[in-house]
C-alpha cells in the first residue's frame, strides 16, 4: 500500500464533507410544496349512489371512505341502496367494504357505485360467513 494512512483519513473526510450539502439538500421535507399540492387536488364532493347486493340473506354491511363510515346497516333483502355525498376525483375512490352474514356459507356482495353523471362501477367480493376489504372505484 502507498501512501500515508492519515493523508488517506484527510482525503476520505474531505470526500464525506463534500457529500454533506447534496444529501441533505435531497431528504429535506418541503413542506411549502406538499401543501400547494393539496390545495390544488382538493375537489368539492359529488352525489354517489351506492347498491349493495348480497346472495345470501340477512347481512350486515359497512362501507367506510377515509376512515369514516359513510354507510352501515343490517338488511333483510338481498338489496340495499343509499345516496352519498363523496369526493369522487378522476383518479377513483377507495371504499373498505365491511360484511358480515349469519352463517358460514361461502356468499358473495356485489357494491354498486354510480358517481353523479358517470356510469354504473361495480366490485365483488366472497367470503364464509364475513369478508372485508378494499374496493378501488376509478
């Protein structure tokens, strides 16, 4: 080996030194920018008709947007039907579909989703006795 270690030591932490500025200029958090770009994709919520269709009778059922629950009831039809009022922007909606039956038959629920002046999307989902999941709507 050539060289002296401590010209090494010197040459390696000048290397390191000169590193600093590009990395924290690259894992600094914007905040400035990240709430411009929330500002620009909020959107006002539209009418959302919802459907929700079991196989097999009775069930309860929620649907949640967000963390909330928009929608939750127990039914006796095979059918159930609501009207929300969601942000529904271009890019889709998220819903977790929540549903539970009395039995531990395999069943299935099929959710409707018709955002206000878009067609019908619909989403199935099986399960034995419940099911829970998320449902992408775009």
């Amino acid at each position: 080996m050539k060289g002296s270690p401590l010209i090494r030591l010197i040459l390696v932490f000048v290397a390191m030194l000169a590193l600093i500025v590009p990395l924290c200029s690259l894992t600094t958090h914007r905040v400035s920018q990240l709430g411009q770009a929330a500002k620009v994709t909020s959107e006002a919520p539209a009418a959302v008709h919802l459907t929700i269709s079991s196989t097999k009778v009775p069930f309860h059922y929620e649907v949640s947007h967000l963390g909330k629950i928009v929608w939750q009831g127990n039914s006796n039809d095979f059918e159930a039907q609501t009207e929300l009022a969601l942000i529904f922007p271009k890019e889709g909606i998220d819903l977790l579909v929540d549903v539970t039956w009395d039995f531990p038959d395999p069943a299935a629920v099929k959710l409707d989703v018709t955002p206000d002046g878009i067609e019908t999307k619909t989403q199935t989902l099986w399960g034995k006795g419940s099911v829970s999941d998320v449902l992408t709507f775009n």
